[in-house]
C-alpha cells in the first residue's frame, strides 16, 4: 500500500507468490476467475490486517499501514473493481 489506497507491485507480487502456494488453480481457469481468486485473497490479508513477506519468516509487510488505509484499499477491492472495464484510467 502507497499512499494510503494504492497497492504497490511489491505487494502484488508478494500476493500473486501466495496465491500460487495457497491457492489452489485449475489449469482451466479463465483471467477473470484468476483475478477474482487473487481479489478475494488480497481481501483475506486486508481484513487480517496481515500480508506476510514470502521470503522473511515472521514479517507483515503492511506492519507500517495504518488500519483506516488499509480499510479503504479493501473498500476499494471489494466495490469498486470491475473487470469488465477496460478503460485505462
């Protein structure tokens, strides 16, 4: 998280690694579904408040955000993406 709503790439790539150890994904899955897998998992760690690092044992990499921003950021995911919008913002 960066300033206070955006989702840094490093905390996507962290998730996306997760994802791939804890998820489990069927080779037939479209985009779509992967990216409401990936919402959904992003959502767990927000509402935790918790985002462990993959690669340091015991590290929450959201250990610095405050609980309203990362409140907002699931505000966010949870309402307000639509996956069906392709306009670049």
């Amino acid at each position: 998280l960066y300033r206070s709503t955006e989702l840094t790439s490093y905390t996507v790539k962290t998730t996306v690694l997760w994802m791939c150890e804890t998820v489990e994904i069927d080779e037939k899955v479209s985009n779509d579904e992967l990216a409401y897998k990936w919402i959904d998992l992003m959502c767990n760690h927000l509402e935790m408040g918790y985002c462990p690092h993959y690669f340091v044992e015991n590290l929450n990499i959201w250990q610095h955000h405050e609980r309203e921003d990362l409140n907002k950021a699931l505000d966010i995911l949870r309402s307000k993406i639509d996956l069906n919008d392709r306009t670049i913002p």
